[in-house]
C-alpha cells in the first residue's frame, strides 16, 4: 500500500507555536477562473523565541508573492512547497508577513479549503483546511482578529459573506463589487469562512436579552427562501433558550446561515457565518419529514451554540476536541428535550449512541473520548467524540448536581473566554464549583471502551434487607490492554409490587447522592435496610451512564417495569430488553434450523401500553419499535449470520402484527381521520405519525391483501412527506406488486428536489432483497445521482451499507466489494467522505467465518490502490490491524 505520509502526532508533544499571528487581513479577488488570495499576517515572536524559522502549513498551495513588511524575498530568504513556507530568518520583533496564493475553487473536489458549489463560492476549513486557502499556523490554539474583503463578478456573486460584522460594500464600475467584512472576536483558523454567490435571503431580526438588535439571514439558493422559515424560527428559538438556560447573548451584529448542496458535513459553526449541509435548513411539508424537521431544529441549535462552546471559547489542540462538540452536543439535546418531549429524546439519543458509538468503542476503531494520538484528524470527527462526549458532561451534571453543574459552567465561560482551553481546565471548573475531586472521573476522557456493570441482587424476607452487587469492567480496546475503574453515576429506584418506588431505611456501600449510587471501584455492595417487601431494581434511570448492563431480570419482572416504572427511559429499556432476548434467543434457532417460537406475555404487555390513553404518540411508537437487525447483530457479537438475524426479526414482527393486530389497524385508521388536518412538526404531530407509520410497517410484514391496501392507501392519500416516505418505503421493501409505480410517481413528482431525490435512492438501497444490489449499482448511472454530491452518495451507497445489512453482507460477498469499490473511486476526490463510507466496515470481524473471509478480502482490495489518502490509509490500517 502507498499512501501520503501519515506521520502520528501526539498530545504529549504539544506545544505553542514560537509565533502569536494578533491580526490577520485577506483579500480575495474571485474570478471564474481563478481565486487570488492576498494575506497579510501581523506576526509577533512568543516570549523565547529568537531568530527560530517561521514555518506554516499549506495544502496543494501555489504561491504567487511573498513579502515582509513591503520588501520582496529573495529566494533564498525563503523556501516554498504546496505543504509548507518557510521564512528562515524572520525579524527579530513584529513583522508583516504578506503572501498571495494562486486558487482553483472549481477543481476543489475534496470540499475543504475555498471550493465552488452549483456556482457558489463556499470554504470549509474544520479541521485543517484553512492551509489550503493560504499558508497559515492551521490549529486551533492561533487565536487572531480577521478583516476580510472579498472582490467578485456582481452578476455571478451579489451576495458577498464572511465572519463578524459588515464594514462597507462598494462598486467597481467593471461588473465587479467588493464587501469588507470584520471580526472583533480572536479565532482560530479553522473557524474562517467566505461565501459568493447569487443567493436569496430569508430574514429576520432578534433582541438579545440585553436589548441589542441582531439582523438574521439564512441563505439559499433562488426560490428556497420560503423552505427556510423553519431553519429561522429554530434559531430564534436557539438564541433565546441559550440566554434563559446558560446566560449566553450572541455578540455580533449580525448572524448568517448559508445552506449549500455540496458539503461533507452536517454544518459548521464558523464565527457568524454558519454554512450548513442544505439537508439541514430547507424543509417543507411538500419536501421534509418530522425527522428533517427535528434534525434541523437539533442542527441549527448546536452550530449557534457553538457560539460559545466552540468559538468565544474554542479547544486548545485537536486532542481536545470534545471540549467543544461534546458539550456542545449535549447543550443541543437539552435544548431539543425543552422543545419537545424529554423522554423521547432522551430515548432517541440513546438508541442513536449504541448503534453508532457502542461498536465504535468494541471494535478496531475505538479511541477514548479525548485521544492521545492521531493520524488524520479528520477520522476523529465520531460518535465517540460528540455523542459520548456528550454522555460523559450529563455524567458529570448527574454526579455534582444541577446547581453546581451551573456554577461551573458559568465559571469556564467567565475563566476562559477569548481562549483555547483543554479539558483539564474545564472539569477543573466543576471540581472548584462542587468542591469534589474530579481526577477519577478523568477516566472517562482518557480510557477507550463500554463499560459492563454487571448486576446480582440477593432479597432476605426476615431482615427486609435488598443486596445488589454491582461489578464494573471495560474490556481491552487497541492500545488499551488495562482499565481503570470508571466513576458511574447509577440512577436508581427500588420499585414496590404497588408500582410505586419504595423508600429504604438506610442504604450502604457505596456513595448515595440523592437518588443516584456512585459507583468508584470494580466492585461495590450495596444495602437497602427497611423494606417490607422485594423490590424489582430500577437501574440507570435516564441512561445515566454510557455502559452495558447485565442484569438477570425475569421476565416478569421486565413486564412488570414496563407497565410501572416511573422512569420512561426504563419503561423503554424494559421492553427493548424483552424483545432483544425474544431475537437473540430466535435467531439462534434459526441458525440451529428450528422454527422460533416468542413468548407472548411481553407482547400482550405492550398491547396494554398501546391502549393507555395516558401516555404520548411517540413514546408508544418507540416501545413499538422493535430493536433494528443492526442491533440484535450487535448483541449477538460473533458469528453473525445477517440472514439468519433478518429471519429472526421478520418472524418476531410477525408475531407482533398477528397477536396486536386489531389495534395496529385501529391506530393506522385513526390517524388516517386525523390526517385531513394541517401538518405541524410539532411533537404531538410527529408522534401521532411515528405510531401510525410503525404500526403500518408491522402490519406490513403480514403480506396480507388488507395490510398492502393500507400501504397503497396511505402512499396515495399522503398529505405531507413523513407518511407518503413510510408508505413508499414499505412497499419497496415488501417487494410489493406497486412498488415500481410507486417509485416511479414519487420521482415524477420530486425529482427535480435533489433533497427528496436522497430519500427515493434510500428507500430503494435500504430494501432486503435478492436485487438490491443490482438496483443500487444501476441508480449509480441514474442521472439524478453524482459521485461528486456527498449527500447522494450517502443516500444511496451509505444507506445500502449501513441500513442493509443482509444485502450488504451478502454471502457471496458482492456487498463488500461494491462498497469497497466505491470507497476507491471516492477516495482520491473527496477522502473524507470515502473514508466516512468505509466505517460502515468497522464490525467485519463479528461476521461468521465465511462472511468475514470476504469482508476482509474486500478491505484489501482497497488497501492494493496506489496513493491511498491519509484519511482512508487511516481507517484502513487501524480497521484490519
């Protein structure tokens, strides 16, 4: 394998830069040709350096002119590659270093730096595509004020953005306009942004709390504007909650959301200029689901936050990078938990963090929360990072209290505005506030893993004394052989045969803050004295802590959970568990070649849930759900036979479908009668869909003429995208006779929207059958598709491998291959998100022997390609080690 160099870098080398660069002016003169970029740096040497070699990165850089404080250098003064400059005797006090680099915007197909995008002029510079841009100290801790003027054809570009607040526009008289653009507010690189081009604005204005006046705009293309009216009501919402809840008030003049089509990512917070993943801003009922709907207020809400957690306080090196979207992710969930309803989201989240995080953290590519080392910062940009990252600051607001957790966040924001911190200065904040010594929960951030707590419980009639030995152990991750015990924060209720939670007289052996045990060592005891009967434990109330729990709870004590507990997270976990058991134990049997059989009691236990007028659409539909093959895959670990998997959980829906029937159909109908109303995404609105389109699918699984008459009916009389998606979506899955009219109809209808467009390919990549994959490699030609556009190739090839798991892990192999082919077209264009695509590989090992065989075959082939890109080289080296 030949590969760019990969040189790994490590937190313990950090150092400062022996340069501070205070001040920082660009000037960019955009053609369609060509972008010239002047920058001037007032460059000033850090206390010890004296006459040390100025040395700044670049990326594919071309330069045209370089000078210090006016005079030219000569050649030998300095040295020049596409990778770095180098001055090699700078002034001994400040200086000005000018350059100018040579651009081509148009041919930037890897998206980051300065790129072009349906002829608009966009950059990405997280993590480290500033460089590509000008030379630069491309990290994080280089905090500098930015004046940018940006110079382009008026007809091509009206529109002229960049960070912090306008200073003036002006014409040119040649057809060429210019705007100067300044940020009073030190940032690093990375949050550097510029957008050109003919866009409409959606606008729109906020009072701060302390009365100062905001304009807002979100940026589209023509015609959009009305589609952003949701994206704008988010942010408002945003802007508001963050002064109520944590005391933040936005602190420029203006804020800015730009969407584009062409994006790696989901968005980025740049200083002012938020540019967003179009996915994430443009919604209506014609076009977007409840989901589009909540991952837009979700998306908006965590790139304004990060106004504060991410850019008046940004991280100190890349290592700290959950210092900003660990928080970050944290303070949008809670946003989103006040917006809606808590236990759903709550619910939603973790369900989102096992399926994405957990085998993150059991296979070859877990890292801890806070690595020691990189190759390619780009692959950190995980699951690990921002949802348990997230995980770990709910911890730590769990442990301390909320009162606490509030005095330490109002500590760091007050300690280290205007800096680039670390995460030992932050929890640092916290152990001041609370007066707890919060070393040993620092584990969290160093260690890699899932911790398993493992749970006996033992009940004495005579003394009325509860016992629970809790056990604590992470298994070895790469690098990691030995683990430290990890503070768990155990949420807990003893729940009476009343339902009700019963109150011990005194408990022992291990810390009790409130209703919370606080486990520290690998093994505690712990005593409940004073109760009058055996409780059922109700543990990790509100998922307090990332871990796996093994608990041997009976079967009737699961339903007896479920029915009673005042917790909804663990009326939920109660369920899932139930039907987790139910496939693991099916699937089994079909491997072994017997029919499953399900016991019936949990199934009528949830039938009674259904009819409980008390609680919420959406919870309903999430204790309907039945756990993904992907997870029961998960649970079962080794030897995963994804067909036998996928026949497991076809006849436990079936079972399902026969056994709650009636009330499935009543539920489709009545949401049928309520569906002549208005379409609001509002959660009473979402979850009264999300339950009618759950049961819809289960019914689905039937084959029944009734069953497929609903569908059919549904798709037809569909008044917004959530139920005519669902409704299509069944039908191809089915493989139903209407499927392909279907289909065609939709895509009569929407195909011009390339955003609806991904959910027609997804819908077709997603289906478990025989010809999927035939499907998928022809609608790679389709001209609707584009190698070029992340977001179809995530639609059609990320959905394939990564919702299909009997298709893509097909037994003859040809899954692999073809999303390993993939992968190797991808990756010289756009490495970032051909590397994303190739994490969907990270579980190959859990695949029986023959699967396995392949998978790894399919992984080597990509490995023979000559001049692999750092991002894929990566994943790939530390996916087959």
């Amino acid at each position: 394998m030949s590969h760019e160099s990969s040189p790994v870098i490590r937190l313990s080398d950090y150092k400062p830069t022996p340069y501070a660069i205070d001040k920082v002016d660009l000037d960019f003169n955009l053609t369609a040709k060509e972008t010239l970029v002047a920058a001037t740096l007032a460059i000033s040497p850090r206390d010890g350096t004296f006459g040390e070699p100025l040395v700044l990165d670049g990326d594919e850089l071309t330069l045209v002119r370089v000078a210090i404080d006016g005079r030219e250098l000569s050649q030998d003064e300095y040295e020049a590659t596409p990778d770095h400059l180098t001055v090699k005797v700078p002034p001994n006090g400040a200086f000005r270093l000018e350059m100018t680099t040579r651009l081509d915007p148009a041919a930037n197909t890897k998206l980051m730096g300065l790129y072009r995008s349906s002829g608009t002029w966009c950059t990405q510079c997280e993590a480290e595509g500033f460089r590509r841009i000008t030379y630069y100290y491309d990290r994080p801790d280089v905090l500098s004020v930015f004046t940018v003027k940006i110079t382009a054809p008026k007809s091509e570009a009206p529109v002229l953005l960049s960070n912090g607040n306008p200073v003036s526009v002006g014409d040119l008289g040649d057809g060429r306009h210019f705007a100067i653009w300044h940020d009073p507010w030190p940032k690093p690189s990375y949050l550097f942004a510029l957008v050109a081009g003919a866009l409409a604005a959606f606008e729109d204005e906020f009072t701060t709390m302390s009365g100062r006046k905001v304009m807002l705009a979100v940026y589209v293309e023509k015609g959009n504007a009305p589609k952003a009216a949701y994206a704008m009501d988010s942010l408002k919402r945003s802007m508001k909650w963050d002064e109520e809840v944590f005391g933040r008030e936005y602190d420029l003049d203006v804020f800015n959301v730009v969407a584009v089509s062409d994006f790696n990512m989901g968005a980025m917070e740049n200083k002012g200029l938020n540019v967003f993943n179009d996915k994430y801003v443009l919604a209506d009922p014609e076009i977007a689901t409840d989901a589009d709907y909540a991952g837009i207020e979700a998306v908006i809400a965590h790139e304004y936050f990060h106004n504060w957690t991410g850019d008046r306080i940004t991280c100190r090196d890349w290592f700290q990078l959950c210092l900003k979207e660990g928080l970050t992710v944290f303070r949008d969930q809670e946003f989103s938990s006040d917006m809606r309803s808590r236990a759903v989201k709550r619910i939603s989240d973790v369900r989102l963090l096992r399926s994405q995080q957990f085998p993150e953290d059991g296979g070859p590519l877990a890292h801890p929360v806070r690595p020691e080392q990189y190759k390619e910062i780009n692959n950190f940009y995980t699951a690990t990072v921002y949802e348990k990252g997230a995980e770990v600051i709910r911890m730590l607001k769990t442990l301390i209290g909320d009162d606490a957790f509030a005095r330490g966040m109002d500590l760091y924001f007050t300690r280290h505005d205007g800096e680039a911190a670390t995460i030992e200065q932050f929890i640092a904040c916290f152990a001041e506030a609370s007066g707890r010594d919060l070393e040993p929960f620092m584990v969290w951030y160093r260690e890699a893993g899932t911790p398993i707590v493992t749970v006996e419980e033992s009940w004495d009639e005579a003394s009325g004394r509860f016992t629970l030995t809790l056990t604590q152990e992470t298994p070895a991750t790469p690098g990691q052989q030995t683990k430290k015990p990890r503070v768990i924060p155990v949420r807990f209720g003893l729940v009476g045969p009343d339902g009700g939670d019963m109150h011990p007289s005194s408990i022992a052996g291990a810390e009790v803050n409130g209703g919370t045990l606080v486990l520290t060592q690998p093994l505690h005891t712990v005593t409940f004295e004073g109760l009058s009967s055996r409780p059922v434990p109700s543990l990790f109330r509100g998922f307090s802590a990332p871990v796996k729990v093994r608990q041997a709870l009976s079967s009737a004590d699961l339903i007896f959970l479920l029915a009673n507990d005042a917790d909804s997270f663990n009326r939920w976990q109660a369920g899932t568990t139930l039907a987790m058991t139910a496939l693991v134990k099916a699937t089994q049997q079909v491997r072994a070649g017997q029919v499953p059989t399900f016991e019936t009691a949990p199934i009528d236990a949830l039938g009674a849930l259904i009819d409980d007028s008390s609680l919420d659409a959406a919870f309903k539909a999430l204790l309907l759900a039945v756990p993904s093959e992907n997870d029961v895959a998960r649970e079962v670990a080794e030897n995963v036979d994804p067909d036998a998997v996928a026949n497991a959980h076809k006849a436990y829906r079936r079972t399902i479908a026969d056994r709650l029937g009636v009330r499935l159909k009543s539920i489709v109908e009545a949401d049928q009668t309520a569906a002549g109303q208005p379409y609001v995404p509002d959660a009473a609105g979402s979850g009264r869909r999300a339950l009618a389109n759950t049961a819809l699918d289960l019914l689905s699984v039937t084959g029944s003429s009734d069953a497929m008459d609903l569908v059919r009916r549904r798709f037809e009389t569909a008044t917004n995208m959530t139920d005519r998606l669902a409704a299509l979506t069944v039908l191809v899955h089915r493989g139903d006779a209407g499927a392909e009219a279907a289909l065609a109809a939709f895509f009569e209808r929407f195909g011009t929207v390339p955003l609806v467009v991904d959910k027609w390919l997804s819908a077709q990549a997603s289906a478990p059958l025989p010809d999927t994959l035939d499907r998928v490699m022809a609608l790679t030609e389709h001209p609707a598709f584009s190698f070029g556009n992340p977001n179809r190739v995530r639609a059609l090839v990320g959905a394939f491998a990564t919702s299909n798991p009997t298709q893509f892990g097909r037994a003859d192999g040809k899954g692999f291959g073809f999303v390993a082919g993939v992968i190797s077209r991808l990756d010289a264009a756009n490495p970032q998100l051909a590397a994303r695509l190739l994490v969907t590989f990270r579980s190959w090992r859990s695949y029986e022997p023959k699967r396995r065989t392949l998978a790894e075959a399919a992984l080597r082939s990509i490995q023979t390609k000559p001049q692999l890109s750092r991002d894929v080289a990566d994943i790939l080296e530390r996916t087959l080690a």
